[in-house]
C-alpha cells in the first residue's frame, strides 16, 4: 500500500514474512527496506517524532517568523538490507516543513520529501501492521503451550 502515490514518488508499506517493507519509488529509481518488527517500531516512533517537529517549524514560522536553514536530523534505523533516514526540511516562504525519507542500500540512496501529515498515517500503518502480527504470534504460542 503506497501512502504517498504520486507518478514521479512513491512511499508505502507492506508485510511479508515476518517483516515489514518500507517501498519507495522515486523517478525511475525503486527501492525497498526489509525492518524486523523491533526495526519498524523504532521506525514508527521517529516517523512521529518527525511530523511533531514539522508541524512545530512550521508553526513557529508562520506565527513567529522564525526561521531554521538547516535540515533537522530526527534519526537512522537499520533494516535487514540497509537503512532508513528521517530528516525534517525547515520551512520558508516557498513552503511549509517537510519530512525527508531516505533509503540506504549498498551504494544507492534515494529519498523522498513528504508533507507530515502523510509520515503521520504511515506510522500509524507500521503500528497497525505490527499489532497484528505480534497477536498471531501470541495466538500461534499459546496454542502451542495449550497442546
């Protein structure tokens, strides 16, 4: 499921196998992230922390006319195959902060910029993926135990 669809950006997320994978899609480039459980949870809280810091920037420049030039880094989580970046853009005139999503993979990297509140519902996509799976495994245990 690709929350961000757009021809030339794609960003979604799927589950296969007991791990979650983050997919991107940036001009002709494509590429994707395979994160254990743990991986994408970490991934789901710096996805957060992301939109809380935009949606702040751009609050304080649209009411206080404060202004950051540099890309704020918010953290990296290492996957099975590579790595995933999360930065947030500052805001200015021209537009507002954005969170920038980053792939890690061998000698490629791609990334993409999106709007907080598409990080936000990605992240609550990666929780729901996690919580049901994590109660399939625990159902699958206990019958387990129960035999």
């Amino acid at each position: 499921m690709y929350v961000v669809n757009l021809p030339y950006k794609k960003l979604g997320v799927e589950f296969n196998e007991k791990l979650v994978i983050l997919k991107m899609k940036c001009k002709d480039i494509e590429e994707d992230i395979r994160l254990n459980f743990e991986s994408a949870a970490l991934l789901k809280i710096l996805m957060e922390q992301s939109a809380i810091i935009a949606e702040k920037i751009n609050k304080d420049f649209k009411k206080d006319g404060i202004k950051i030039s540099e890309i704020y880094d918010v953290g990296t989580v290492f996957g099975v195959d590579g790595r995933v970046s999360i930065g947030v853009l500052p805001a200015d005139e021209s537009r507002v902060a954005s969170v920038l999503v980053g792939f890690h993979k061998n000698d490629k990297h791609i990334s993409v910029v999106v709007k907080p509140k598409k990080i936000a519902l990605l992240s609550m996509i990666i929780s729901k993926i996690i919580i049901e799976n994590l109660n399939l495994n625990q159902k699958k245990q206990k019958f387990k135990i129960q035999m």
